[in-house]
C-alpha cells in the first residue's frame, strides 16, 4: 500500500568550556527541537499519535483513494513503542507515512525511524484532516517537519517533500535548559553524554544514507535563533528527499568540524552572558544582559540589552547596543535600519540612535532605544520559560533573530524597582538616545 503519486530541525552546537552539546537521553531529559513560548506555557504538546487514513471523498478518487499512515505530534522515549503497538495491528509494510512534528526525543527519534526502515516504508510531510462524516481524509503538502522529525523522514525507504512542505532544523539541546542556553551550567558529565549521542546521530545518519551536510547544517543554528528551512536543493542534496533518484547508500562520512567562530571585535561592558544582572550605565542602575550576535551559529558581535527606569510611573526604556563584524568573507557590515523587541505578544520598535563603522572600517557600532511599559517587564520577570526577543535588520536586508531567556530577571528585580523609585528621572536621562 503507498500514497500514490504524493509529490514534493535536529540541532546542534559544539559548546567547548562554558557551553556544553545536547541531546536526549532516558536518564535526562533532553530535547532536539525549540518549543515557542506560547507552547511551552500552555502545557507539555502532545505525543505523536499514528492513524491509518484513507483520501476522500470517494467519488473524487474511486478505486485510486489514496491510504497513508497519519503521524503527527512530538516525538518522544516510548514514541517507537507506540508505533510498533500501531504496527501490529496494521499491515502497513511499505505504506507511506506523512509526518506533521515540531521534533522531540534524539533516542526517540532514531528508534522510531529504525522501525520505519525495517518496514520499508515511503515518508512524507504532509497535514492530515478528517472529513466529517465520512470516516475519510484529505492529506495537505502545507505541513512542517522540524528538528528531529528531519531524521525520522530520512528513514524512508522513499522519501518525498512537497514543495509546500517545510522542513526545518537547529541544534539540540539539554531539555531543562534549552529556554536560556547561554546563561545555563554544564558540566563534564553533559560532555560526555552528549559526545555519545552525537556519535550515535551519525551513525544513524549514516545508516539511513543521508549525507553528512544535514548534521554540519545543523550544527549552525543555536537555541536563541530561530529553526532554519531547508532549501530545495538542500534537500536533495542531503537525501531527505531521493523522489527523482535512487537511494544509493554512500559510505559513511567523519562528521567535520564547524568552521570556528569569529571572536567578537570586542566586549561591550562587563555584563554578563549568564543571565540579567544590575550594572551601572551613565551612574545608575540598571538591568542589564549580554549575549553572542549569531547567523546560522556563525559568532559577529555581541550585543547588550539594557532595562532602565522611565521617566513615568508604569514605563521601562529599554536600550540596545550592538558590535557587529562581518561575517567570514564578507565586508563590513551595513548600517543598522531596524531594531525591535518583542516580550510576550507586544512588539516595540526601538530609534536607532547611531551605527556607524570604527576607525579601522570591519567593525560596527549600532545604539537604539525604546520606551516599554512596565507590565511588560513584569511578564518577563515571571517564572517559566518568558524571553525576550531581539529582532535587527540592515540596510542590506541581512537580519537577525535572537531570544534571550528571563535568568536572573526575577532575582534582581526587587533592588531594580527599588532603585526606580529614587532615581527614574536620572535613569531616564542617561539611556534615552537623541537622533
């Protein structure tokens, strides 16, 4: 049985000393994909769940309906164990399988894409909705396949991306600290962990004759940026998708190294990457957070988030100040022409103060603020996974995403809101920006 003529994000990160790589094990709960913050606090998403769905209505396919297994949800421990209950049941050996997932479990994942090879199944992405009354369903291209589920669709036999579909990848990471990596601890026992994983994830890359570029594509995009599409000739290339080739198996390939990271032209103060902290600016205190300027993992700059107090009761400004350098082989970078920030579903836009390149030309110096109100800080100082949000783009469109987490937020806010109380006038005067 097959779905017909159907046509057409893993993460990692090498973290050397302070940052540590991830994925997921049975005795630590660790995690391959980034749940949105909307997500993460409305509840634990749901487990995959697999259904065997037949097309319709039937008077528009006939004797030619097309039946296919339904997999959609978060992939987790005992999400292979489901699926072979599922199997059994079933006679679903060489059946198509469409997947909708925003990814989960490492382990999980390769377990279950090892059933479905020994299965011989085609795997798709694809968007299953009932039709009501019909016992029937209809199969959409307009689906997502992110992080881990990416490793699941290499395990078909046959595989098969519409070009409606959108699979997406970025780095894994330890599952407890995934909302705010950078300010999290690791500890050699993660290193350990983890380096173990990894060599099993390539392995199975291996296994299921995917190409390495998957994983070293992967390895790019850290948790604060957001997942990255995979192009169409990406896709091809990496075997993801082999509908117009045979799947000749290639032997397997070492895993290389990322190109190393560019160190930052230099640090903007002494505030830490690990977390908000108080830190004076312009004689006053402030709350404040580094944290690396990315693309695709790729280290530019770093830049600095600052929290003052307003010059009225219930108001925050809030200031950005970036050090950008261009990336390898690229000149210097372009002037800065937008900077906003989003903290819950509120979106501010920030006035670019300056940006302007250092005397030696490479380098880049942007200043912008903004005024927010203080309920907004308030949800960042909440517990749970609250971030806040940095988006930029310059003048030549390049942009970048990234989300930094709300450690040490609520810990320093009781001296910061006292500290408004005497000073708001003066914090207000010192970190507002002419133009």
């Amino acid at each position: 049985m097959g779905i017909g003529t159907a046509h057409g994000e893993f993460t990692m990160r090498r973290l050397f000393g302070a940052v540590a790589f991830a994925s997921v094990l049975t005795s630590i709960t660790l995690t391959g994909m980034n749940v949105p913050a909307a997500a993460a606090e409305s509840g634990r998403p749901a487990s995959m769940q697999f259904t065997l769905r037949t097309e319709g209505p039937a008077s528009s396919c006939a004797d030619q309906c097309r039946v296919w297994v339904a997999a959609s949800g978060m992939i987790r421990a005992e999400t292979v164990n489901d699926f072979e209950a599922f199997a059994q049941k079933n006679d679903i050996r060489g059946a198509t399988i469409a997947l909708e997932s925003e990814g989960g479990s490492v382990l999980g994942a390769i377990a279950l894409g090892r059933s479905i090879r020994r299965l011989g199944m085609t795997t798709t992405v694809g968007r299953t909705a009932d039709l009501p009354s019909s016992g029937r369903a209809t199969l959409s291209p307009r689906a997502d396949c992110e992080s881990m589920c990416a490793f699941v669709l290499l395990a078909g036999v046959k595989r098969i991306v519409p070009a409606q579909a959108r699979v997406r990848v970025h780095q894994i990471w330890l599952g407890d600290r995934r909302e705010d990596a950078a300010a999290a601890v690791y500890s050699a026992e993660d290193l350990v962990i983890v380096q173990r994983d990894i060599g099993r994830l390539a392995q199975y890359t291996a296994e299921m004759g995917g190409a390495v570029d998957l994983l070293e594509v992967s390895l790019r995009v850290p948790p604060w940026e957001p997942m990255r599409s995979l192009t169409r000739d990406e896709l091809q290339r990496m075997r993801l998708d082999n509908a117009e080739t045979v799947d000749s198996r290639q032997p397997a390939m070492p895993v290389g190294a990322a190109p190393p990271a560019i160190a930052s032209a230099r640090k903007i103060s002494l505030v830490s990457e690990r977390g908000w902290g108080i830190a004076e600016r312009s004689g006053v205190s402030t709350l404040a957070r580094r944290h690396p300027l990315t693309i695709d993992g790729e280290d530019i700059g770093s830049f600095e988030v600052t929290i003052a107090c307003g010059a009225k009761p219930g108001e925050y400004v809030v200031a950005y100040d970036e050090t950008r350098q261009a990336s390898e082989g690229g000149g210097a970078p372009e002037k800065l022409k937008n900077v906003e920030i989003r903290i819950g579903q509120k979106t501010t836009p920030l006035a670019i103060a300056t940006s302007s390149l250092t005397e030696q030309g490479a380098v880049r110096v942007s200043s912008a603020s903004g005024i927010v109100p203080a309920v907004l800080i308030k949800v960042l100082a909440e517990g749970g996974n609250r971030s806040l949000t940095v988006t930029t783009s310059s003048a030549d469109n390049a942009a970048t995403t990234i989300r930094i987490g709300n450690t040490g937020v609520a810990a320093n806010m009781p001296q910061f809101t006292a500290t408004c109380a005497t000073n708001a006038q003066t914090a207000h005067a010192g970190l507002v920006r002419a133009e």
